[in-house]
C-alpha cells in the first residue's frame, strides 16, 4: 500500500528517531509534526519547533497542552537561524523535519523562502547523526513555491553522495503542483 505524503514523512522520522534524542520541527505550522516528534523522543528527549508566525506558535503551544507534551521549545524565529539555539548538550540531532510553504488557513503572503531552508538543511546536516534523516514536505503550488523547490532540488541534488543519500518519493498523477517529500539520510 502506498503511503501518502505525510503519512510517509512520519513514517521515515519513526524509523530512524531513537528515544531521547533532540530533533527539530524546522517549520511547526499547526503542531501536528511537533506532537508526533514529542511523542517519539519521549520524555527524556527534547523538541526544538520553530516559526516565524505568532499564530503558528499559538496553535502549536495549544496542541501540546492538549497533549501533554512538555519536551518542546517554541522558537518564533526563523529556522535559517536553527544553530543560534543548538547548546554543547544538543549538538547531536536525531532528525528534522520541514514542511515548506505557508500556514493552512493564514496569510498566504508569508511563505518559507529557499535561502533560509537551505541554510537550516545545511546547519541540521552539520550536527545530524549518522543514519539520521532531513525529512522535507515540499509544497510548492503557491506564489514564491516553485523557485522554492527548485533550489532545494538543485541543492540536495549536488550533496555528496558519499555522505548523503537523498530520495524524492511523490504522486507524479496529481493535478495542481502536488507535494512531494524529499529525504536526507547522513551517512
């Protein structure tokens, strides 16, 4: 059975994200990645969830009250800035994940910008631990989206591969720019 996308992004963060290891929702939107990511890493592990929007840190803050999750870090800054908040305890990332693009039901004016993703793919690669994935939703069907996507992709397409693996996986039969995921495995 084939997974869809996000489905499939969970999927891969399950896999490789151990207990009680520091990972970062670099795009936390509504919460939903950073509830699933608290729930993996477990109490002992810790959760770094950035956005530049008051409104995503509000609905995500509002999520994990309703949750009960206690290991995160709401960050409203920029995920281009993501090394700013790394500690000497933290310097070992289990996992990422973005989803890029805007807030669902919000100013579609404020998009995530490709000089600022790959700065963030770029600082989380530093500290990744071996085995560990980037695990990037791209959505891209909106203004500014499709120079976006075509960054990131010229990017990661030229990672070492001796270093890094790196898998595209998305439906090539939708209509209206469907997302796909993008996966960076450190070697």
């Amino acid at each position: 059975m084939l997974k869809g996308i996000l489905n499939f992004a969970h999927y891969l963060l399950e896999e490789s994200i151990q207990k009680d290891e520091t990972v970062i929702d670099a795009t936390c939107g509504n919460g939903n990645d950073t509830v699933f990511l608290s729930k993996i890493v477990g109490d002992n592990g810790h959760v770094l969830a950035f956005d530049v929007q008051d409104q995503a840190i509000s609905t995500t803050k509002e999520l994990l009250i309703k949750h009960s999750c206690t290991n995160v870090s709401l960050i409203k800054d920029s995920h281009g800035n993501i090394t700013q908040y790394l500690s000497p305890t933290r310097s070992v990332i289990g996992g990422a994940i973005f989803n890029l693009g805007y807030l669902p039901k919000s100013d579609k004016s404020i998009i995530t910008k490709s000089e600022s993703t790959i700065a963030a793919v770029n600082s989380i690669l530093k500290q990744l631990k071996k085995d560990g994935l980037i695990v990037v939703v791209v959505y891209y069907g909106h203004s500014g989206g499709q120079e976006e996507k075509e960054s990131l992709l010229k990017h990661v397409i030229n990672l070492n591969q001796k270093e890094y693996n790196v898998m595209q996986y998305g439906f090539i039969n939708q209509k209206n720019d469907p997302p796909f995921v993008l996966a960076i495995q450190k070697k």
